[in-house]
C-alpha cells in the first residue's frame, strides 16, 4: 500500500448517523474482520486492554430497552426531552449492529489514559477497515453509559467507553471535510 493509498482512506472515513443508514445488513464475516484488524492497536506492555460487545438483531432491541430506562431513571422528569427519547428507541435499530466498547484498567500497571488510548487506536483501526469495505458508522457516548456495567457484565476494572454504530448507505455524497492547516498544529523544536 501508498502513502497515497493510506491517506485516502483516512481522509475518506466519515461520521454517518442513522438517518442516512439503510436496511442493509453488515455481515457477521465484516463483523469479524474489523474487530481482528482493531486487535493491532498498538497497547503498551501488551495489556491489550480493549472488550468489544456486538449488539445484533434482538439484541439492539434489548440495548435500546436499556438505554432508554437509564435515561429516564438518571434524567429529571422536567429535562426529559421527547427527541431524545425518540432518537434513543429507534437508533439503534436503524444500525445493523452497535459495538460497545470497554476498557480495563490497572491502575497498580498503567495510567488509565494510556489504556484509554489504546482502545480508542483500536477503535480507529476498525473505522478504518469499516471504510474500506463500505460499511458506515461513528462513535457515540451518551451520557448514561456510566451506569451499564452491570447490563453489560462488566468487571470493577471495566467501563464502557460508548457505542460504535455500524451500518451501510445509500447515499453517496457526504459533506466536505475540513481540517485546519498542519502549521496551525504544529510547532518545530531543533
């Protein structure tokens, strides 16, 4: 593979919401193939720190159930907005499966962050493949995911970082991308 090669995929890769999804499924076999390329992540002392939990078919129902209840219990019944509850019941059935990802920590081994990074590398590298095989998606973290350990059997050591949705498309024009000017980021020390 190019630099050129490499450089567009990675510019290439979008944030696609499920308005945009269709009813097209992602494969299991897809499934597979991005979750082993997200297992490359570079981790430091190999603490391979990352737990993917893929939500399919009943089990995006059950996830909605679930995120739906949180929201309501930990939301006061003055702020409860009916979009948000909206959005929270039928999202994820737009996505032909949702990825929750986790992290595990040791804090007596390596500082959180670096554990939290690693998993957000292997995140990547997942958006990434995903883009290369056509498939869709983007990261959510809503704000309730700190209270689903126990939904989703989660150790003391454990948290889930948020939801990584995945779908297909149809649509084909994306609005353009924009980043600010590499010198705007960069500072040069010799």
């Amino acid at each position: 593979m190019t630099y050129t090669q490499l450089k567009e995929i990675i510019t290439s890769r979008r944030s696609t919401f499920p308005s945009m999804y269709n009813d097209q499924d992602v494969t299991e076999e897809d499934l597979h193939k991005l979750l082993e390329v997200a297992l490359w992540a570079p981790t430091h002392k190999k603490t391979e720190p990352w737990k993917f939990i893929v939500f399919r078919k009943d089990g995006l129902e059950r996830l909605s159930t679930e995120l739906l209840r949180l929201y309501k219990k930990h939301t006061p019944p003055e702020k409860i907005s009916e979009r948000k509850l909206k959005k929270l019941k039928t999202n994820p059935s737009k996505a032909s499966a949702i990825i929750a990802i986790c992290v595990e920590t040791n804090p007596d081994l390596l500082p959180e962050w670096e554990e939290i990074a690693a998993t957000a590398m292997a995140v990547q590298n997942l958006w990434l493949a995903a883009t290369t095989l056509d498939i869709v998606g983007y990261w959510s973290s809503p704000r309730d995911i700190i209270h689903l350990n126990e939904f989703l059997s989660l150790t003391q050591n454990q948290k889930c970082l948020g939801f990584f949705y995945l779908a297909k498309t149809d649509h084909q024009e994306f609005p353009a991308r924009e980043r600010q000017p590499l010198d705007s980021k960069l500072e040069w020390i010799d």
